[in-house]
C-alpha cells in the first residue's frame, strides 16, 4: 500500500481515537472536575502539538535523518527489509520502548537531562494532550533514535507512519484523565493507572512507572509504583514542587536559566509579549462575538 494512503488512514484513525478518549474522560474521569480547557490546554494544543510538531518533523526528517541516509550506505545492514510489515512494527514498538524506558529513567537521575524533562512534568493538571508537552531537544533526541534505525535498517516506509500514529495513541491514552483497570494486562500494556502517578509530585513515584507503552519494563526491572485500591488513594500533588513559567518560549528558556516568570513582568518589553496572548484571545472571542450575535456570553 502506498504511504500517502496509509497517512490517510492513520490520520483517520487518530481522529477516532481522540474524539473516543476525550468521551472516555468525560464517562469516566479518574479526577473529577477537571476541566475541559485546563490551565496550560492552548499552550500544549497550539506550541507543542500543533506548531512544535509540524516544525520538528521538518527538522528530524529533513535535516538529520535524511542526509544520514544519503551519505552512507546502509545496504549492508538493512536486515528488517524483508520481514513482514507486521513484524517490523512490533520490533521497532518494541526497541524503541526499550529505549525509551532506559533514557526516561536516566532523565529522572541526571541533573542535566532532567532540564529537558522537566517540562514533561510541569502540568498540575493530566489529560489526554499532557503528553503533548515536551522539551524540543528532548523531542530531537528521542524521534530521530526513534525513526532514524525504521529508515536506515530498511523497513517499509509505511512502517514510520503507523509507529507515529501508535505513538501518538499511547500517549493520548496514558495521559488521559480515565479510570481504567487492565487486569492482568496492566503487565503488559501501560496504562493511566501507573502513568498518572507517575505525574504526582511525590518522592516515592518520582523513581517510579518509566514505563510508556509496555509496562512491563518497570514490572522486569522493580520501578513499578503500583498504587493501592482504597477510595481515597489518588494523588493530591501534582506536577512540580517548584514554579515553572506558562508560556511556551519560557518554559525552554528555563531549562538554561533559573528566574521567576512574574518577576519579568517589570521589564517592558516583556510586559508587551506577555499581554500579547490574552488580546489575541480578547479579540478572537470578540469577533466570533460579532459573527455569531446570538451567542451568549
Ligand atoms: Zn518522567
Ligand atoms: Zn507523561
């Protein structure tokens, strides 16, 4: 099948799956009350879903990936070329995942890589786009050893297309605001169960539930946090023990230097970016006032 369809078909997917997890959340919320359009909602939905991930594919795909793959000759190594599609898929889920559970736990013990994951971390409030929220570097880092061995080691090329859109599935899925018990599949496959405490701003899970897809890699390797069934057990903290700045520029900026986000409110310049969001928003919502006369405020 061509790759052009099965990006169609991904994508069709995709929609499905949100409009499912976002009913998902509003039928069975494992916080109750959580809004729709929580605090950092347009920051993770326009900055980093919608315009970090349209320039990072450009960068990751174009920049580094491609002249890697024009220069050398990888022939020699392709060895997944003639494996099933099925198979290729479940090797490359299964690798990278591997990968992603050692890197994610390294960035929990590590000064440094913690400045590009902290970001991951900063939302009080977890829902299906929380997973959107990612350092750029971090991003670089983890697609391009992600999707650079699918295209060198040749795999089908619709093989990037359907392990982005798994991807994107999972993260959706583990961030999402939904009470879901796996039974004995939680061995398994991860789910919110573990990720969501993973979220909490507690020391006990802070090494804890490294686990994105599989969570059978923190139950191998003993950093499962697994909490306890009583009525009362859900996280109260959440996020950072410290404040991390809101706007999406900052929130990169802090992972160099340390300020506080409202204590650049007495530069000028600032002042005039700062206040740029919420008039753009003023007068948006005017507009669509305007257009649509009959909608009450
Ligand atoms: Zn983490
Ligand atoms: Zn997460």
């Amino acid at each position: 099948m061509p790759q052009e369809r099965v990006v169609t078909i991904t994508t069709i997917i995709l929609v499905c799956w949100v409009i499912f997890i976002i009913a998902w959340e509003r039928i069975a919320p494992y916080r109750k009350g959580l809004a729709f359009f929580r605090e950092g909602f347009w920051t993770d939905l326009v900055w980093y879903t919608l315009i970090q991930s349209y320039f990072l594919k450009i960068l990751i795909f174009d920049y580094i990936i491609q002249p890697f793959q024009t220069h050398f000759d990888w022939s020699s190594i392709q060895f997944v070329k003639h494996w099933p599609i099925a198979v290729q898929v479940v090797f490359f889920l299964v690798t990278h995942d591997l990968y992603i559970y050692l890197f994610h736990r390294w960035q929990h013990s590590s000064k440094l890589l913690w400045r590009i994951h902290e970001a991951h971390h900063s939302g009080k409030e977890i829902d299906f786009l929380s997973g959107s929220r990612s350092h750029v570097l971090e991003i670089i880092i983890n697609q391009t050893i992600e999707f650079a061995p699918i295209i060198l080691l040749g795999a089908d090329p619709v093989v990037v297309p359907i392990k982005a859109m798994l991807d994107a599935m999972f993260g959706m899925f583990i961030h999402a605001n939904i009470k879901v018990k796996l039974g004995s599949l939680k061995y398994l496959i991860n789910s919110p169960e573990l990720h969501i405490w993973h979220h909490a701003n507690y020391k006990e899970v802070f090494h804890a539930n490294f686990s994105t897809k599989f969570a059978i890699w923190d139950y191998a390797l003993g950093t499962v946090y697994e909490p306890g069934h009583s009525p009362g057990d859900l996280p109260e903290n959440w996020g950072l023990g410290y404040n991390f700045p809101t706007d999406y520029f900052l929130q990169h900026a802090f992972s160099l230097v340390r300020f506080e986000e409202k204590k650049l409110l007495k530069y000028k310049w600032f002042k005039h970016y700062y206040g740029l969001k919420p008039a753009i928003s003023k007068l948006l919502t005017n507009l669509w006032r305007r257009s649509n006369p009959k909608t009450k405020s």
